[in-house]
C-alpha cells in the first residue's frame, strides 16, 4: 500500500508554551483506514490539523504523496489545490465548518473554489445529499439545523471536493445513537469506496466497529503505542494508563463491584469486594 | 432569586432582546416562505423593484405618487399574506422616528419660510445670524407642514417597500440576488459571515448570562456591571478564536484569498412578468 500521507518526527507547541504534540511519526497508506485514539487534550486534534496543512510542525515534516506540507509549499497555488482536492478535514465542531447562506451554498464552496465547472459542481452537491440523506436541507440556512443535520451538511461540504483523504475530528461526538450508527456506516462506506480514512477519536465503540489501525497518543503527547484495532482494544493496561478506561467501583444490589469501565466497550466485572 | 433579577434589570433586557433577535429570524423565515404573491418571486426581481422603487421615492417630491406607491405596497402586502399589524406597526414607528421626528422642526417658520398659519411666539423685532433670519412671528407654516408630512411620507414608502422584500425573501436568497447584480463576492462573504455571527453572538451571550444566573444567589448591581464589562473582553477573545477557526475551515476547503460563489440560473418566465409589471407600475407612479 502506497503512502498518501506521512508524519515524520513532528512536535507542536501552542503559543510557544503549551506542548502538543512530541515526535510523532506516522505512514498512512492510500486506502488505508486509521484512528488516531487518545484523552482529552492528548493532541488529536492538533495532528488533525497538522495532516490537514492547517497548522505548521515546529519541528518534523508532513508529506502529501511524497510532498512535503508546509507554509511554503502550500504558496503554491497549484500545489495548494493539489493538495486541498485531496485532503479534507471535517472539524470537530461543525458550527466552524458551515459559514455559508445555505445547506446548497456549503456543498457548493469547495468545488466552486477549485474551480471544478458550475455544472459538475452542482451535480456534486446533488449526489452528496442524495448520500447523506439531506435532500429537504437544500435551502436551509445552517443555524436552522440539529446537530446531527449539521454533521452530515459538514461531511457533506467536504465530500463535494471528492478527496483521496478524510481527516475526521471526533465525528461521533454528541450525537444521537442514531446518527452514530448512520456516520459509522457512511465511514465504512467511503472507506470501501476507496477514501483513506483517518479519525481521530476518543470513541472506542467506533474503533470497535470500524477496526482501523490504531494510534494511541499518550498524554505526555506522544505515540504510545500503533497496532490493529484488536490489539489495541484487549490491552486494558495502556488504555488504563492513557486515560481512556477508568476504574470505578458500584453497587449490584448489596454487592460492591469494583471493575475497569469505559462508557464504549468495557464492562467486565474483575474483582468483587 | 427573584431580588436577584430585580438588582440586575439592564443584564436580563439585554438578554431577552438577543433572544428576541432570534426569534424574529425565525419569524421572518417563516413569513419568507409563506405562500404569498411576493414569496414566489425571485428575489433578484424583488431587489430591483426595491432599487427601482426606492429612486422613485426619493426623486417623486408630491403627495400623490407617494399615496400610490403606499396604495401598491400595502397591496403587495395583502396578497404576501403578512401580518399587517407587526408589518404597518414596525413601519409606522420607524417613520415616526426617522421620518416624523426629524422632519419636525421643518415645519417652523424659522427652517422653511411661508404662510404662518398657527403663531407659537412672538419677538420685538426680527433677527439676522449670517444667513439666517428669524422672524418677528415664529410659528408652524402650511408649506412647512407640508414639508414634514411629504418627507414623513417617503420615509414610510422607503421602509414599508424594504420591510416588504425583507418579509418575503430569506437571506440568503437576497445574497443570491446581490450576486446576480454583480455585487462583488467577498463583499457578500463579509455580509454573510457577519449575520451568520449575530445568532452565534446572541447564543453565546445569553448562554453565559444564564450560567451566570443559575449560579447567582445575591446580586450585587457594582458587581455585575463589572461582570458584564470582564464578558465583553471575554467574548471578544471567543470572536477572535471562531473567527481564526472559521478561516482554517475556509482554507481546508480550498478557499485562498479569493472568494468565488456559485452562479444562479436564469430568472423564469413568470418572474420577468412580474417584473414587467412592477416596473409598468412604476413607471406610471413615475409620470403622475
């Protein structure tokens, strides 16, 4: 499987101060399905941001199908369209993504600015609310959507550009069950489609189902551990030690149990008290 | 609780009024899409007839085009099935204030010369600052009042023919049309982000406030002024953060300095009909 995108040994630093990222290295294979897991605060977010050419390594290097990102690079404007046709980003907070009159206008902006044809374009925005089931929302302004309109008109205004890659920033995040398992399938799908996928998530049930391969950012900022979503999800230990499965004891009746929990996969009861 | 509320009057009336803010969108969605005469439009005939109208207004100075053009809007008005009582309610306040108010001291025989019908104070003799004369008689003139009641009148057309297209047109149907009229694209993207910001401003404003109130036993009036000046600086650090995320999505989805909107099709057949006939009726009023 070729390298679409590559992280190579990058660190970022917010305001010079707060560190966050270290040293991250990644390969993503064109194709490939990949989750990015991890605390609050462990630095997802921000390697979104890096692959997506939106912030800048302090130190390391980005690379889009052997390129390197950066803020010189992407002054190219032919490398910048090169490189923004093939990689999207959807943000954790759709509210920042939808910045359009309407629906229609959202799916329209990315293929407008890439220059595609009007028509073509048009056809785009037709194909993708037909696939996300949006096709009453056309003319609907985005402050007049529920959260999970807004998701799928977000993941929409990024498909009309038909990238190579998709950066996903939490997409699951404070939606209903429903909407869950509808994004979960379209992931699938688009993988099976073709599209290199690339979530970022603290989300275990998604990385469950998904089975992508795994990179567990610690909270010192750093890559703990990658492996397959199997491996990854029996190793108690450094999802304890990662934050993302906690220790909690209740009650069944009379009886304390004391187990580790994770509102996603985990509940085995391990030691009655 | 309640002593709470009642200590902090100006925090909770600035708050219902964004909530109102809202609301109104929400209201003027709803009339926009109702099914009216006016709603069927297209809205780049809508905002040509208020351009062709408004110059009207502006260049017709006697009391029977204004009186026709009021005749057509409140028709309009009627068969867009608004509410005519928050509609004429909104216009009638705003031309009193903007139109009545101000054209008021017009009507003295001091600002426009003529015949004083009713006398309101009387000097010794008359007086001349540079090129200002005051009579000996000061008081109302029927050339003044006619004045005041002409610019009262065109400023209610003026309002009544923008309120109408605002009525019966959703935003971003009038961003569309200022497309089509060749208003430059960014211009439109500044327009759009800043009226898209006023809702998330007004929620983010009055989502704090009710924290703020929920966690508020004993109000103190110093306090919270201070607590609204600190919120003020607060919220403009959360404008500056959207505003640098909004623009990363931008560039994450190509946008690079130039901003391009999609184009519109053509204006269908009944529209142009009905642009043919707004401007017949314009022309008309235009030659009365």
């Amino acid at each position: 499987m070729e390298t679409i995108i590559a992280v190579e040994n990058a660190s970022y630093c917010y305001h010079n101060t707060i560190q966050a990222l270290v040293d991250v290295t990644l390969r993503v294979g064109e194709g490939g399905k990949w989750a990015v897991i991890g605390a609050n605060g462990s630095g997802k977010s921000t390697l979104l941001r890096l692959m997506s050419g939106l912030v800048h390594p302090d130190s390391g290097k980005i690379f889009f199908r052997g390129q390197e990102v950066s803020a010189r690079s992407l002054k190219d404007k032919d490398f910048l369209r090169f490189f923004r046709e093939g990689v999207g980003y959807i943000f954790q907070d759709s509210d920042v993504q939808l910045f359009c009159p309407t629906v229609l206008d959202e799916l329209l902006f990315g293929p407008v600015q890439l220059g595609i044809d009007q028509d073509e374009a048009m056809d785009r925005a037709c194909g993708v609310m037909k696939m996300l089931e949006i096709e009453g929302l056309g003319n609907r302004p985005s402050y007049m959507l529920s959260g999970g309109e807004k998701k799928r008109v977000a993941i929409g205004s990024v498909l009309t550009m038909n990238p190579q890659v998709l950066l996903l920033d939490e997409p699951t995040n404070g939606l209903d069950p429903r909407t869950q398992c509808f994004l979960s399938e379209l992931i699938f799908e688009l993988n099976e489609a073709g599209k290199t996928i690339f979530i970022g998530t603290h989300d275990l049930t998604l990385v469950d189902e998904f089975q992508p391969t795994v990179a567990v950012l610690s909270e010192e900022h750093n890559i703990e551990k990658v492996g397959s979503a199997d491996e990854i999800l029996q190793d108690e230990d450094l999802l304890l030690k990662v934050n993302l499965i906690h220790e909690h004891m209740h009650y069944h009746g009379r009886t304390a149990h004391t187990h580790r929990h994770s509102h996603y996969v985990y509940h085995k009861h391990e030691a009655i008290k | 609780m309640t002593g709470a509320a009642s200590r902090m009057p100006f925090l909770d009336k600035s708050v219902n009024h964004l909530a109102a803010l809202i609301k109104t969108t929400y209201i003027q969605w709803d009339t926009a899409h109702k099914e009216g005469l006016f709603q069927k439009l297209d809205a780049r005939v809508k905002v040509l007839f208020l351009l062709f109208f408004i110059i009207i207004v502006s260049v017709k100075r006697t009391l029977l085009p204004e009186v026709a053009i009021g005749g057509l809007v409140f028709i309009l008005a009627v068969v867009s099935r608004l509410d005519l009582l928050s509609f004429y309610g909104r216009v009638l306040f705003l031309g009193f204030v903007f139109g009545f108010l101000i054209a008021l001291p017009s009507c003295l025989n001091i600002v426009v010369e003529g015949e004083v019908i009713m006398p309101i104070m009387h000097l010794s003799e008359p007086y001349q600052f540079w090129v200002y004369r005051i009579p000996e008689t000061i008081g109302i003139t029927r050339q003044g009042l006619d004045v005041v009641f002409i610019l009262t009148l065109r400023v209610i057309n003026s309002l009544s023919i923008s309120f109408l297209v605002i009525y019966t047109t959703p935003f971003q149907e009038i961003m569309k049309a200022l497309k089509s009229l060749r208003v430059p694209d960014t211009f439109l993207m500044i327009i759009t982000l800043s009226y898209k910001y006023i809702f998330i401003f007004a929620q983010t404003f009055e989502d704090i406030h009710l924290a703020k109130k929920g966690r508020t036993v004993k109000a103190n009036a110093a306090e919270a002024r201070s607590w609204v000046a600190g919120r003020m600086g607060f919220l403009l650090r959360r404008t500056r953060t959207r505003c640098e995320e909004v623009f990363n999505a931008m560039l994450a989805r190509g946008f690079c300095g130039e901003v391009a909107i999609h184009n519109w099709g053509k204006v269908g057949k009944m529209d142009i009909m009905s642009g043919a006939g707004l401007l017949l009726a314009g022309c008309f009023v235009l030659f009365i």
